[in-house]
C-alpha cells in the first residue's frame, strides 16, 4: 500500500524537493538569529530578564511558545508566499498546491506504463493508474462500429472514437467536470441525434488537423490529460469472428451479439500496421497491463494488430494480466478464468508475462441477481497460485459498482486496481522503496 502523509506534511513526502529549500530557511533564519545575538545580544537579554523577571520554569514555557509561535508564522508566511506566486501564475487552477507539486515532482519521475485494452475497462484502470504514476500511455483499440461510433465510421468513414474519448476523459486532470459535457447525448434531428458530443469532437479535430492522432493531441491538450492515448492503428478495419460452427461474423457490434461460441479472431484487411508510436511506448515501457476488458472485442482485438503481440513479448517490461469480473453474455458466457487465460494464449504469447491479478471478493447478492437474469456471473477462479502459463497469481478485493443507464453494475474499483498494482509490481516496489506491502500504516492514501 502507498502511504503518503496528508495536509501540510505532505510536503515532507519523498520527491517532493522542497525539504531542502525548508532546511535552507530554517538555517537562514538561524544564521539572521546568531548575527543579531552577535551583536545586540548582551544588551538585549539584559533588558528582557530585567523586563520579565519570571521564574525558570515559567521562563521556559514562554520560550517555548515564542519558538513554536515563531516557527509556525515563518511556515504559514512562506506557504501563502508561495501559493500567492502559483495563483499569479494559474489563476484559474484550481488544483490544491501541494497536489500540483506532488503531481509535477513525483509523478512525473514515476515508471513508464503502458495500458492496453478498450471499452471501459480500459478507462478504469487509467483513473486509477493515473494515481501513481504521469508516465501512463493507453493503446486503445479502434475497431468498434455500434452506437455513435458506429455510425460515424459508416456516415463519414473515420476511425471510430469512442474508446478513446472515454480514455481521453478518464485522464483529464478534471474528468468530473468534463465528463457530463463530453458524454452528454444530443437530441435533434436523425443525423446528429444520439451522437457524443465527445465524438463529434473528435470527428471535427481530424479534420481540422488532418489526422486521428493529431485529432487525439490537440483534444489532449484541451482536456489537459495526464498521459498519452494512443490508437493501436490508425488502418480502418472490422473484426471477423469465426464461430465454432464454422460461420462467419463481421463486425464488433454484431460479434457481441452473435451469442454462439467463438473459435476465432481475425481482420477483415491485412496488412493492419501499428500505429508507430505505440509500438515506441510498448518498447520504453517499465510496466505493460493487459486489461481489464471484454475479452473478444476489446482485447484481442489490438493482439491482432501487425506487430503488436510481437512487442508485446519482446518487450523488457514487467508485464501483468488484469483478470475480468465478470462473464460477459455472447462473448464468454461459462467461460473460467482458466478458459480466458487459454483464449488469450492463442494471441500472445502469456509465458513473456509476470503476473495475473484476479478479484477475491464477491459482488452483492442483489446485484450477482441481476446478473444471474441476463445469464451472466462472476469468472471462476479455477486456478491455483500460478498459472500454466508461469504467472504469479495476485488476488485482491478489486470490487466496484457504478450505475450505467440507470442499471447497477459490478465494475474494477480504480483506486482498488492502482493499490494493488503497486503493492504487486516489482516496478512499483522500486519506485516507492517500500520493503514490504506492510510498510505502510492502514491510513494509506493513493490520491492526492
């Protein structure tokens, strides 16, 4: 657990470089106290012991209090010194101080990681990676093709983007204020009814810009995201499933829904090169996280991408599976957590990755209900404490609920995810020189 002290102490916090500049006060205002002493000294305590003839006992407490007094206006007076300088500087910040340097002085320097994934998983685990570290990149998949998304690749023939939208919103450094904006539905006419504003966004910066990525640059820099999103590819193309009775099924949307067994994954187009610049953040990356996601139209689909999977493996990185909750109906329905580990092998090779985090808790017998209704539940844990594949099996209470279109449903909790990946990573450990996951006291805070 990453510990960090709250309130004014967490300018004590390691990283933070302002320790040293307090030392140098302290001793500065020392050095002012001897020159004085030095030379007004004798007089002056004479003139103090004849003005307050107290007894010593009493004479230490007054001492006492004028140091501690002393010292608390010097702290409070270089505090709102330095705040009245930040707020000339931003005044539209509103970002507490002591958040502002923990963000630039510690996460800036923390590890490079890499999240791979779509839907929202995807964006879950960024609200909590974003936490611990600045150096977060997101490899979104771009092969969805229902809702609005869907829409707008067949109307205008973009990539489609609301994947990266919602990753976009989970890393602005304000997503609570945004998120209501960029998410909100617009009523009209056909053509615009029931489109993102998030997404038409998106639609309307690739073409002022010329292109997707720079599309997702300049919004970055709108939404002032901590982190970078980046398209697996920007080559536009569909997932083909093949189902177990040998049919064919194009199309993420209708793959979702097919609601037959599916033996295989493929592209309707080759070649499909990756997008270069996420092949660059999977190379320099310390950590790489797989999931959590759907498993066939969220995950896979970015394996199947030119060269991805192979960067994957040849990467240097401490790599780590993030085991789904849930089974997901028409995709993986009966499915183990085994039988998600066995179809994931068949894309990437699992033997180059460390560890698998999987959920230990269990969602509300109300909600596991509803579930059970839609022929879903929780995925079976049906392996020991390492995989076939060699991972090391890291089980956490991961257990979160969110409300979508007025529906309770069992999500990954961000802060859960960040906690646990940075008491299981060797990367993490390295960063926080933690000793031990029991290091730190029960009060330990991962937010600023």
């Amino acid at each position: 657990m990453i510990w960090r002290p709250r309130g004014v102490l967490r300018w004590l916090y390691p990283g933070m470089r302002v320790k040293r500049w307090l030392a140098l006060a302290f001793l500065s205002m020392g050095v002012l106290v001897l020159a004085l002493l030095y030379s007004f000294g004798v007089d002056l305590l004479r003139f103090l012991y004849r003005s307050l003839p107290l007894a010593q006992p009493a004479r230490y407490a007054l001492t006492a209090v004028a140091l501690l007094a002393g010292v608390s206006a010097f702290l409070y007076a270089i505090l709102r010194l330095v705040r009245s300088v930040a707020r000339g500087v931003a005044p539209d910040s509103h970002e507490k101080m002591t958040s502002a340097v923990y963000r630039t002085r510690v996460l800036e320097r923390a590890p490079r990681v890499v999240a791979i994934g779509g839907g929202t998983g995807l964006s879950t685990i960024l609200r909590g990676l974003k936490q611990i570290t600045a150096n977060l990149t997101a490899v979104v998949t771009v092969m969805d093709d229902g809702g609005s998304s869907g829409r707008l690749r067949e109307e205008i023939d973009v990539l489609p983007p609301g994947d990266v939208r919602n990753c976009l919103l989970a890393l602005a450094e304000d997503e609570s204020q945004l998120s209501d904006y960029f998410q909100h539905r617009l009523r009209g006419p056909t053509e615009v009814a029931g489109h993102s504003l998030g997404n038409l966004i998106l639609v309307g910066l690739e073409q002022a810009t010329g292109g997707f990525d720079r599309a997702i640059e300049a919004m970055s820099y709108f939404l002032n995201v901590r982190g970078r999103v980046l398209p697996a590819t920007l080559t536009k193309t569909h997932l083909v499933a093949t189902l177990a009775s040998g049919e064919t099924v194009e199309g993420e949307s209708k793959i979702g829904h097919s609601g037959r067994p599916i033996a295989r994954l493929s592209l309707a187009s080759s070649p499909v090169p990756a997008y270069e610049r996420a092949l660059e953040a999977i190379a320099e990356a310390d950590l790489i996280v797989l999931g959590p996601g759907s498993l066939f139209t969220s995950l896979i689909p970015n394996l199947l991408v030119d060269s991805i999977a192979d960067a994957i493996a040849a990467s240097g990185a401490e790599k780590m599976v993030i085991a789904n909750l849930m089974t997901q109906p028409g995709e993986t329905d009966g499915f183990s957590l085994s039988d998600h580990l066995r179809t994931l092998n068949d894309y990437v090779n699992l033997r180059r990755f460390d560890l698998l985090l999987v959920n230990s808790a269990l969602p509300s017998e109300p909600i596991l209900a509803g579930y059970e209704s839609e022929a879903a539940g929780p995925v079976r844990d049906d392996i020991g404490s390492s995989s076939p594949y060699g991972l090391v099996v890291v089980r956490e209470d991961l257990i979160g609920v969110a409300d979508l279109v007025g529906k309770t449903t069992v999500k990954h909790d961000p802060t859960k995810l960040a906690r646990a990946v940075a008491r299981s990573t060797r990367t993490f450990a390295r960063q926080w020189r933690l000793p031990s996951p029991e290091a730190a006291p029960p009060s330990a805070q991962i937010t600023p």
